[in-house]
C-alpha cells in the first residue's frame, strides 16, 4: 500500500507537507509555517474546507487562514499546528470581540433581544466558528494522560477540556493550537 497516512505512521520520520489551500479556504501565511504531516494537512483541509463552507463562503472569497510556527517539539516534526488569524483578523481579536458581545447580551434584560444578539456573534464570529469547527469536526490527537490537543482561547467555556490550566490557556489566548 501507498497510503500516504499509513507511510506517515510508519516512519521514524514522517512525510511532511505544507497546508494548501482549499476550494473555500485559502493559506495566508508563508508555506513554511504550516509544514505538517500529511496526516495532518489532510484532517485541517477536511475541516478549513467544512468551516468555510459553512461560514456562507462560495469560493468566490474564500476565507484566509493565516498560520505560525509553534515553539514546542511536536511542531518541528510536523504533528502540531498553530492557527493565528481567520479572514485576515487575528485569533485574540475574535476573542475579544466575542467577550465584548457575551458582556453586552449580559446587560440585556429582554430574553428575545439578547438570544439574537448572541446567535448574531455567533454568525458572525469566524474565530469562534473555526474552534467550533475545529472541535466538531477533527479529529485530533490525545496522548494518553492527555487532553485531547485542542487549544485555543475558547478552551475553558467551549472544551473540549474544560480544565485548561491557566498557564495553557494563557500560552494559548492569541491562536489556535491542534495536533495529530
């Protein structure tokens, strides 16, 4: 067999490759700063391309995914990837707007308007929407004794692990850490 994905599991050194841009979704950064395995380039393509799609893109637009290099080990053989902006605005960005609107939908006394006010947020939110994505869609790595290596500023109301001790969740306010 010449799976790609079995050659990646087989090796000492894995296959790498760069994040390619998508039907829907386009790589931003330098290729240099997504160079993953292929077993990872695979499972974000699926996902990009799903959160995308999803996100009301046709194609015509498509949406920019800007990647950097992590500082960790894992990201020198190419298992982990760092997320830093999503439609050219960065991660901490669409945080700190979603903070700003759950304050907001807070302070409203009307049920109605502050449910519309929040699935708005949510509708509109690309950083959120790609973490929802992320975390519904992928599948990503869980050593054991582990969490599952999802990360990124939604972690600690989102998951999928709760948990996040503070040091990772500082570590991780301005992007979105995955790995496979």
């Amino acid at each position: 067999m010449h799976d790609s994905a079995l050659i990646d599991e087989k090796c000492s050194s894995p296959i790498r490759v760069a994040v390619k841009s998508g039907q829907y979704f386009r790589v931003t950064s330098p290729a240099e700063n997504a160079i993953v395995t292929t077993r990872l380039a695979a499972e974000l393509k699926n996902v990009l391309e799903r959160f995308a799609l999803e996100a009301g893109n046709r194609g015509v637009n498509k949406v920019g995914i800007f990647f950097k290099p992590g500082i960790f080990g894992h990201h020198r053989v190419g298992r982990a990837v760092d997320i830093y902006a999503v439609g050219g605005i960065g991660i901490d960005s669409w945080k700190k707007r979603w903070d700003r609107a759950q304050r907001c939908a807070c302070e409203v006394s009307d049920a109605q308007k502050r449910s519309a006010l929040l699935d708005n947020e949510q509708n509109q939110n690309l950083g959120w929407r790609l973490y929802k994505a992320l975390q519904n869609y992928g599948r990503w790595s869980q050593p054991c004794g582990y969490p599952i290596q999802l990360f990124g500023p939604w972690t600690r109301s989102e998951g999928p692990w709760n948990l996040i001790s503070d040091f990772l969740l500082r570590a991780h306010r301005d992007h979105i850490h995955v790995a496979k």
